[in-house]
C-alpha cells in the first residue's frame, strides 16, 4: 500500500474536528513577526551604543553619529544597490520617493490590486491618481494588465512584492523602460528577496522598504528609500529631511537651486538604525528559516490536485513569510479555513494568520473605504477633485479587477513564522491533509 493510501485512509477514520473530532493541535501556533523572534541580547547591546553616547540624532551629536550612515552603507551593499536612505517607516520610504520622482497632480500611478493601503496614501498624499491593474496568480501585477492600464498621463509604476515573495519584476521592468515611465518597488513584505539571484529593490528606478514589527527585519518602525541614480537618492534626500541637502557636518545646505524643495519629516534616528544593523545580520537566517519551513508544507501539498500553489516567479528567492493556496471556489475555501482552524492551525489573538483573504483588511483595494469613496482630508476631495486630476478619476470599487477578486474569495493564507519547530511543520502537515483529504480536494 502507498503511503499516500494510508495517509487517505487514516484520514478518512479521522472526523474533522469542526465535526467535533479531536483537532490536531491545541497549542497556538507562535506569532508571523519575522524578526522578532531572532531578536536577542545582541539588538539590546546595540541599542545601548547611541544611548551611552548620548548621540541619537543622525547627523550630530555629543559624539559624531555612526549607525544610521552604517547601516545606510551595509544594506546598500547586502542589496547589491548604490545608494540606501534609511527613513522612519515604510510610507514615509513611498512618499520620499514619490517626492523624488516628482509625482504631482495631473499625473496617474499605476498599483496592484493586491497591495498595502500605505501604496495609495503615498499616491494620493503626492496629488496624483492611482490607477489599479489587476493581478496574476503570482499574486503581483499582471504585466498584461500594466500595459492595458498605461495612458499618456501614467508617471510610473508602483510594483508590490507581496506575502514574502517577488513580483513578475523582470517584467515589469521591460514594459516600464519601453514605456518612458518610472518603475518603484515596493519591497516592504520581501526584504532579503531575489529573482535570479539579484535582490529585489534593485530592478526599479527606486525602491522603498519598510521595518515595522511584522517584516522579516525589524527596528519596531522604519524604512528606507534605495536607487542606483544619484538625482533621485539627492531628491529623495532632501524630500526625506527638510527639503534641502546637507554637507558633510550634518548642516543644511540652501545654496543649490536644484536642491530647494519641501521636507517630510522621515529622518531615521541612531537607535533604531544600531538595531538595524543586527538584524541585517541575521536576516539572511530568518529568511533561511522561513523558506525551509514553507516549502516542506508546500511540497506536501502538492500531492492534493484540488488545491492551487501560489506561483512563485523564483523559488530561491522567496522569503516564505507567506504561504497561499488557492481552492476552486470560495465556498470550499472558506469550508477549509474553518476546518484547519478547528484543527488548531491558528495563532494566539495579536497574530493575524490563516485567513480567507477577502479578510486581510487594508491589503484588498476594495476594503479601503477611503479609496473606494475617494474622501480627502481636506474635506474638499483631494486629490480627486483637482482640475488636473478631472479627466482621470476612475473606479475601484470591487469589481474593477476580476481576476484579484476571484482570486481572494478562494484562496487562504498563512503565516510562516520563522521560528516553527518540526513538530509545528507537522502539525500544519497532518491537519491540511486531514481536511483536504475529508473535503475530497486529494481527488482531481
Ligand atoms: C506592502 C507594504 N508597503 C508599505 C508598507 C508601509 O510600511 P510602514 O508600516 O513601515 O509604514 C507596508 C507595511 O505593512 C507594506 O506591507
């Protein structure tokens, strides 16, 4: 007998425990937070260093400042990238580089279906409008549907590289050169990721990642803003700080006309950039962790032909943070999500981890109320309401992207967190095969 057939056979002596059956584990299972859990006596040593300096700000101090411009020159050098400007949060990396690549009113960027509401503020805030193209079933832009969306008013691309794992980026970068518009990556959910070897963050004209609590590095709250192009890294400089450029003793600089913009306020300070540091260090290990974990629970998987894989452009390159599958319709998604989750493949409350996706809130374009109504703070509709903006309005109420709708009411994700034991993997293991096995997703 195969061990497929025994595995079905156990399988079909077991009940589900939403059936009232014995679920495969009880115990939570630990929370996504990727670096956190690596985080140790080394990232508290390292805080310590600016506060015993008592020098916090990043461009002097008590003693000259060292650990943003460090780890500015380290994580340029781990992404194979020129230059990096550490910044306070993922937004503030989006709205810089907006900033830099001067997208302004009467202008369209083109997004992903599938991405973080901090993409559209960072469009919206700029005066521009955001144009949403539909994804694939690498759950990034649909290149297809990029073209389809382009106009002779798109500035530029905003390409996601969402749940962990890469974007179609290579080509993505192809369409926007042949087109003359800008590419910017959005790396702040695939930080360590690569197609081909070469690290995501360097295809794009610009890139901007985030190290809040839920990345695969972490300082609590940062960012940062990466480009090969030395124009944009100045603009993007100066729009991070306060609109001008600085010399080499951290003084401001208001000589350079070029260089006579407005700030935004995203300075990083010294103590979260000696965090930083650490955590790029293990960063590789963490990413190591998460894969290895994801693609023993993917490959086991694979033997139940009722259930889709998410495409991963580059296996060697995805993170693992994430892992999706997709079902042939939402009823038996949301039947399976329930049942794994009676079988105990949840986390404790703070976590948000096994979900149907129409649940992952600001990330679906249509569950954010503030795009779909087109309100703006200043109460009079901006940027939508803008007499550059008036013949570019358009829709994004949930419909305008069929394939990302059918898309999220089928499939599941779930967290990868970096520290699963075998036992967790197992677990995780036994119970999708208990349910898909009783839901009869092992048949074709
Ligand atoms: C895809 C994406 N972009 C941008 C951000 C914004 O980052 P932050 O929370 O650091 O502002 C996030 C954060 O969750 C994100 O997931």
């Amino acid at each position: 007998m195969s061990e497929q057939t025994t595995r079905t056979i156990e399988a079909r002596h077991e009940a589900l425990a939403i059936d009232g059956g014995r679920p495969v584990r009880v115990e939570p299972l630990p929370l996504e937070f990727p670096g956190i859990h690596h985080m140790d006596g080394e990232e508290i040593e390292a805080a310590l260093r600016p506060l015993r300096s008592r020098s916090l700000f990043r461009y002097y101090g008590v003693r000259a400042p060292e650990e943003v411009e460090a780890f500015e020159s380290e994580f340029a050098q781990f992404l194979g990238a020129s230059r990096a400007l550490a910044v306070s949060s993922g937004t503030g990396a989006l709205s810089t580089a907006l900033g830099a690549l001067g997208v302004g009113p009467g202008q369209e960027v083109i997004v992903p279906a599938y991405l973080w509401v901090s993409v559209v503020a960072a469009v919206v805030n700029q005066g521009a409008i955001p144009v949403l193209a539909d994804i694939d079933d690498t759950f990034g832009l649909n290149p297809v549907e990029v073209e389809r969306q382009i106009t002779a008013r798109t500035a530029g691309v905003i390409a996601v590289h969402m749940s962990g794992a890469p974007a179609d980026i290579r080509a993505l970068q192809s369409i926007c050169r042949r087109r003359g518009i800008f590419l910017l990556e959005d790396c702040a959910q695939c930080n360590g990721g690569s197609v081909g070897g070469q690290r995501v963050g360097t295809f794009g004209d610009m890139a901007a990642f985030s190290f809040q609590m839920n990345k695969n590095m972490t300082c609590g709250e940062g960012g940062c803003v990466v480009t090969n192009n030395s124009h944009l890294y100045e603009r993007a400089f100066a729009c991070h700080d306060l609109g001008y450029a600085r010399d080499e003793r951290g003084r401001l600089q208001v000589g350079d006309a070029e260089l006579c913009l407005w700030g935004k306020g995203y300075r990083l300070d010294e103590l979260r950039a000696s965090i930083l540091r650490v955590q790029l260090k293990k960063l590789p290990g963490v990413i190591a962790r998460m894969r290895r974990s994801k693609y023993r629970i993917r490959q086991a998987l694979e033997e139940f032909p009722g259930v889709g894989l998410r495409r991963i452009v580059d296996p060697q390159g995805d993170t693992g943070c994430f892992l999706i599958t997709t079902y042939p319709n939402p009823a038996i998604a949301r039947r399976v999500n329930q049942a794994l989750r009676a079988e105990g493949i949840v986390t404790s409350p703070q976590g948000v981890s096994n979900i149907v996706m129409t649940e992952w809130g600001l990330h679906i374009y249509y569950n954010i109320v503030s795009l779909v109504q087109k309100t703006g703070c200043d109460g009079r509709g901006f940027p939508w309401t803008l007499a550059e903006n008036a013949r570019l309005v358009r829709d994004y109420h949930k419909g305008v992207c069929p394939a990302a709708d059918s898309l999220f009411e089928r499939s599941i994700l779930l967290a990868i967190p970096s520290c699963l034991t075998e036992k967790d993997e197992d677990d995780i293991v036994r119970a999708f095969r208990k349910v898909l096995s009783a839901l009869g997703l092992n048949r074709g």
